[in-house]
C-alpha cells in the first residue's frame, strides 16, 4: 500500500467516533452508519395511518407525509442533480407522482424507500436531460475491485471542528459533486438516507453485488477527495 | 490477511457484515499496519461526516406550489 512521503504524523487526535492507536481498534465494529439499523425498523404506526388517509384522498395526511420527507428527498434530488431548479423540480414531481400513484403502493416496503425509488427516477430524468452522455445508472458497469487507495494520511482533528459548519457543507456538496452519478447515487441512497443494500439494489435496479462494489468505490473515493481538506498539517 | 483484502472488505467490516473470524483477522493485520489502520479510520470518518450532515429544507415558494399541485390533483381522477 502506498503512502505519499512526509504523510504520516504520529497518532490520531481522535474526534468521538474515530479509532484510539492506543486503544486498539475494537470501537470500528460499530457501523459507520450508526442510524442504518434504527432506519431498517418497520414503520410507525403513524406512518401507516398516514399513508391509509392519503391513500384515500387525504391532501392533509399526505402533506403531512410530505413535511416528513421533504428535507431528505430534497437533499437526495440536489447530490443527484447538482442543481438546485431541477432538484426542486425533481422533488415537487416526486410527491406528486406518489400521491398519485399511492393505490399502488402495497406496503412491502417503508413508504420511505418507495418514495425514494420514485425521487430517484425523477432526479435521473433531470440529470439524463441536461447530461445526455452520462452513463446510465441502472446500467451494470464493471468496477475493478482490486483498486488500492492513495494518499493514506492521518486526518487529525474532527473536520467538525476544524471547518465551520457552512465551510464543512460546502466542501462536502463539492467532493460528492465530483462523483461519477453512478458511484454518487449509490453512496447518496446508502450512507445519506440509509437504505439498506437489497433496498438500494431494488430502488436502482441493480443487482447486490454490483451496490456493494460501488458503494466500496464511491467511499474510497470519497475520501481521498475529503483528504486534500481534512489531512492533518494543511493550511487553514 | 493482507492490506489487499482489507481494501477489499473495507465496506463489508465498517457495516459489521463480516463472519467473525474475518473481521478478526482484519483487526489483527491493523494492528501492525499502519496504512491499513488509517484507512479504516479515515473512511469510517468520510462516511460518518456525509451521515451527520444535514437535509436541506424546500424553499416556501416550492412547498406552497406542492401544496397546489396536490389539492388541485385530488379533482382529477387517480390513475
């Protein structure tokens, strides 16, 4: 594996969720996504209540779906998009179609993913329109498995804490804007709104297999993008 | 166990989907690696920085033409 030279500088500062060298590494077991498991649980009994008015014909029980949602759908449209008229077009058009299309919905699925997987349609039709020659994000493509990062350097201190928060946002935006659609998406669904595999494979039409193998490629290459602002001893 | 494999099974570990001799076996190659142990760390922090941020709101004007659309839709026959 190879590191840049000078890269190395001791022992982590860590920030609360990062690995003590001198405690070991026991504390990694716990998920990086620490939510992933409380979003995995059935839906509330509020949500199906709601979703049963909506479905038939409440405006007030699906506003209040909306309001839910809103935020997150929004922020899943804008990473997928890159652009804020569309990703607010993208959102508007998603809602509509799930109120419109709610008789289909049988409850298989939390309402959530079901309305994920339309958000998602309707943000790629806005990407393909102004980015014809992007590659298609249901298409398989071959990721090679063996890549090996670069630029391995300790980060030091919490970004939290070293970027103001606005600063920190605008940076995230950025190297995520940097990805390839098809890694963004993955990543987004995955790590952002906490969809399981089989749910991001089912929402994406994409096998398991292939989530897993660029979900590995968009986190890897997410950070050593993060890495140009969070490696410790740069400027600030 | 070799910095390979870890790369390959970064994801699978920090989702604590592995068997547990597995994940042992990456726990003890970090222990004397330090690449390794580095980019567990600092990939774990890439995923946990994009978790904790934070949604972004609708603007008034978008959330009041949903509304609209949605009262206006409720008049028209559903698909």
């Amino acid at each position: 594996m190879r590191v840049h030279a000078g890269a190395r500088h001791g022992g982590c500062l860590c920030y609360a969720l990062s690995l003590s060298p001198d405690k070991g590494h026991q504390q990694i077991m716990e998920p990086a996504n620490a939510k992933l498991a409380k979003s995995q649980t059935a839906p509330d009994d509020n949500e199906s209540s709601l979703v049963a008015a909506a479905k038939a014909g409440d405006v007030a029980a699906f506003e209040a779906l909306v309001n839910r949602y809103e935020r997150k759908i929004f922020r899943l449209t804008q990473h997928i998009t890159q652009n804020t008229e569309d990703a607010q077009d993208a959102s508007q058009e998603a809602f509509l179609k799930a109120f419109e299309h709610l008789g289909e919905f049988q409850g298989n699925s939390r309402f959530y993913t079901w309305l994920v997987r339309i958000a998602v349609n309707q943000a790629l039709m806005k990407l393909r329109k102004r980015h014809p020659r992007d590659i298609s994000l249901d298409q398989e493509i071959e990721t090679d498995d063996n890549f090996m990062p670069r630029e391995i350097e300790d980060w030091g201190p919490s970004p939290e804490q070293r970027y103001a928060q606005d600063e920190l946002a605008g940076i995230l935006s950025h190297v995520i804007g940097e990805l390839e659609p098809s890694f963004r998406t993955v990543f987004q669904l995955r790590d952002i709104e906490e969809l399981s595999t089989e749910e991001t494979a089912e929402a994406l039409g994409l096998s398991v297999p292939a989530v897993k193998s660029r979900l590995l490629r968009a986190r890897l290459k997410l950070r050593e993008k993060l890495n140009r602002y969070f490696r410790r001893g740069i400027a600030q | 166990m070799n910095c390979r494999s870890v790369v390959r099974e970064l994801s699978n570990y920090l989702d604590g989907e592995l068997d547990l001799n597995l994940q042992q076996s990456i726990e003890v190659h970090m222990e004397h690696c330090e690449d390794c142990h580095l980019l567990v760390d600092t990939t774990k922090k890439t995923i946990q920085i994009f978790c904790n941020s934070e949604p972004l709101p609708l603007s008034d004007d978008v959330r009041s033409r949903l509304h609209d659309a949605l009262v206006k839709r409720l008049h028209k026959p559903r698909t």
